[in-house]
C-alpha cells in the first residue's frame, strides 16, 4: 500500500518537474507564454533577498528584545521565515507584489488570463516558495515548481 502511494505521489512530482512540451498545450496557452517573456534569475533572486532582508530588520526592530546587534540577531532565523512568509503571502495576495518584487520591478499574476491571482494561489506559491525545492526548480520557461502549481507566473511591470 504505502509503496503504491509513493510510487504515484513521484509521478506527480516528475510530472510536474518535467519540461512542459508546448506541442501538447491548447492554443490558448500557447499565446499566454509567448505573453510572459522570461524573467532573469538575478531579479528574482534581488527581489526575494530584498524581502528577506526587510523581514530581518522587522524582525530584529520588533521582536529580538535588546541588547547589541550580535546578541539580538542569535536565534530569530525561525521569527525571520515567519515575517517573510506573512509578508511575502499578504502582498502578492492583496498588492499582487511582494515589498522586493515592486522594488525590482515585478508583479505576481495569473498564467492562465494575467489577472490578479487569488488567496489559494498566493498561499500555495507561498508555501512552496520558502522551501528549498521551489528555489532550484525552473521550466524552460523560468517558472518555478511554486508558480506551475499556483498557476502564476511573475511579470515585468517596466518597459
């Protein structure tokens, strides 16, 4: 039994990871990712280092206590994933853009029709984006294993 259930719970994964064949989709999303030009890693990475580090300091100013620098910094990593993860959920939900996205020049929508992408879809992209496994996993689109799950994909705001 469990050995089944391993075995299909792979298969959905390396379903997933596999590079999508664009002979199979419909035509319509065929358009869509000719609508989305690629976006650098380097952004990506600029826009969520940005995010990471304004969660630092929020969490440092607000919940690290007193002292001096190294004695408040020492155990707030998890304080830290926290904040990110409420911040990163709550701004690409209801601003459709991280604090880091905006800053570089980013914004979070829909794949399927490029409108704003829904608390279901942030939560998932959320999730998965905090760990590792979302992080080292692109298409050859550049998206992510958290955008193909959340149908999302990011999207140059500049010209």
């Amino acid at each position: 039994m469990w050995q089944s259930l391993w075995s299909s719970a792979l298969q959905v994964l390396f379903s997933v990871l596999r590079p999508c064949n664009k002979s199979r989709l419909p035509s319509h999303l065929g358009r869509l990712t000719a609508m989305y030009p690629r976006i650098s890693q380097g952004r990506r990475m600029l826009g969520i280092s940005i995010d990471w580090l304004a969660a630092y300091a929020v969490t440092l100013g607000f919940f690290s206590g007193g002292g001096s620098f190294l004695e408040r910094s020492r155990g707030v990593g998890g304080t830290v994933l926290l904040v990110l993860t409420l911040e990163y959920l709550l701004l690409v939900t209801f601003g459709g853009s991280s604090f880091g996205h905006r800053i570089v020049g980013l914004k979070v929508v829909r794949f399927s029709d490029g409108g704003a992408v829904t608390p279901i879809q942030a939560l998932i992209r959320t999730v998965l984006m905090v760990t590792i496994v979302a992080a080292i996993t692109f298409d050859e689109n550049g998206r992510g294993i958290n955008e193909r799950l959340s149908n999302t994909v990011l999207v140059s705001t500049r010209d």
